[in-house]
C-alpha cells in the first residue's frame, strides 16, 4: 500500500503548468496524471467528481472493515469514500493502480514535512487516523495540535481551531525551511513569478513577510514556513 495525495482540476494543462513552475516534476501513466516533489506523489484526477484528499492505494479490506461506517461511500471503482473531521476526503482504494517513480528532488517549495489539516474535533480526527496507521510523534492535544506518521513514512500534523492565523486550506502540504532558508526559497519563488495566495506576517515582529502560502489551479494549499 502506498499513500499519496489527490487533487481535482479545472484545467488539466493549467494544473500541470503550475506544478511544473513549482518545480515539480510530472509523470503520466496509464492515461493517469501525477506530480511528485521528490518525497510526496499528487494524482491530478480529471474526474469533475473527484475531490481533494487522501488516498490509500491499495487498502485491503482489513483495513476498511475497520473504520467503514454509515457514512462511508463505496463507489463503482470499489474505492470506499469518507471524510474526517476538516471534510477532508479520504479514498481506500481496494484495486491498486500504478505509481510512476519520481528522482528524490526537492522542489522550489524546499523540505516537504507532510499534510496539515484543520480540525473541529482534533481528538475524534486521531482517533480516525489511528485507525488508518497512524500514530502520534509530536504534540499534544491539549495544546491543539499533533504530528501523526503512517508506518509507510507518511506525515499529518492536525491543528485545532483559531491556531493558525492565515488562511488555510484543507488539506495543504507544508514546507518548513528555517529562517534563512524561507528567505531564499521565497525569494526564489518571487523571481520565477510565482503568484502567492497570501503573505503573511503575523509571526514576524517587523511585519515582514517571512511566510507564503500558495494554491494550486482548484485551490490545494501549499504552506512555506520557516518552522
């Protein structure tokens, strides 16, 4: 099994002229679309009813046992659909597909360090999580937030309400660089004319803009920290 990430698209060749700006590297397969950052794999999926999320490719039916619910959506694919607590959708995908391979090569985003999802009800999005693999790492839920990683290397930070003072998207990617390190990577976005979502300066007591946060053609976040 292997976990990647879903975005939908309003525009294929738009979508894919923008991860190719980021300095993504792109890959089509069987008439399937994918990104890669070197560490984590985007399916670009052209279905209108396709939706952001998270997708575990090749889920067995142990694990869809476990978590399958009223709530949960099996479509004609045989892929089980639900959602957790930020709405984000989250795909089990019983027929595995094929993932091209990607060169470990950092984009112009810097050092991918996994998905941040925004959360009512941060105790009830670990406990589904849990379910699917995941175990805490980092954090704490009294303090609004927890860092969870899948046996399969990939990573989750879930934040709790009122904690993040910039617009988020559910899910987004992150990025942390360091001080120094942000600086340039921001820098370098600015001179290949990349647009920014947001600005932010809400952690920087100049006001200067130390942080940045992208969207993709359907509005996939990407957040530039210098965490």
């Amino acid at each position: 099994m292997q976990i990647l990430l879903q975005v939908n698209t309003p525009n294929l060749e738009k979508s894919i002229a923008f991860y190719n700006q980021i300095g993504f590297q792109y890959k089509e397969l069987y008439e399937k679309h994918f990104v890669s950052d070197g560490k984590n794999v985007i399916y670009i999926n052209e279905a209108k009813t396709a939706r952001a999320g998270i997708v575990f490719n090749g889920a067995n039916m142990q694990l869809i046992d476990a978590i399958t619910s009223k709530y949960a959506h099996t479509n004609a694919n045989r892929e089980t659909i639900l959602a957790d607590p930020s709405g984000t959708f989250i795909y089990l995908v019983q027929d595995e597909f094929q993932i091209p391979e990607f060169v470990n090569k950092n984009s112009l985003l810097g050092n991918a360090a996994g998905v941040s999802l925004e959360m009512v009800d941060v105790e009830l999005g670990m406990k589904l999580y849990t379910n699917l693999g995941f175990s805490k790492t980092q954090g704490d839920l009294t303090n609004g937030w927890v860092l969870l990683q899948h046996f399969t290397g990939f990573g989750l930070s879930i934040m709790a309400p009122n904690a993040c003072p910039h617009i988020f998207h559910n899910p987004s990617l992150t990025y942390f660089n360091g001080k120094e390190g942000n600086e340039i990577v921001i820098a370098n976005l600015r001179e290949s004319n990349i647009s920014f979502a947001e600005e932010i300066t809400a952690f920087n007591k100049e006001g200067k803009v130390d942080n940045v946060i992208l969207t993709d053609p359907a509005g996939f976040g990407f957040f530039v920290f210098n965490d």
